[in-house]
C-alpha cells in the first residue's frame, strides 16, 4: 500500500491566507507500507517529496 505524510505541525499565521510551519525541515514523503499480522506495518520504501535543487520552496520560502 503506497501513502503520503503530511508537512508536520503548522499554526495560523496572523494573514488569514497563509500558515506558519514550525518543522520546515521536515520532508513529506510517499511511503510504501506493507500490513504485517497482527496490528503491524512495515515500511518498506520511503520516497521524499523535494523542490528540485537551486529552487525555493514556494510553501516555507527555503532554498533547496
């Protein structure tokens, strides 16, 4: 079974259109998870979602 992460925690920011995101750092990612017996996961591959080198994120303003 494949799923994404979000970005982590954000806050409201004092403009009502935009957010404040207190982790910036953190990746989101697919993640390709398999059920195991009981009530286990496994992850079995992670792929992080990235803005392309030498670009800024257009979300957290940080260059890449």
């Amino acid at each position: 079974m494949w799923t994404v992460t979000d970005r982590g925690p954000n806050a409201d920011a004092p403009s009502d259109t935009d957010e404040i995101f207190l982790k910036p750092d953190r990746t989101p990612q697919v993640v390709r998870i398999r059920l195991a017996r009981g009530d286990g996961v496994e992850v079995v591959r992670r792929i992080p979602l990235r803005v392309p080198h030498g670009q800024t994120d257009p979300v957290t303003g940080r260059a890449c």
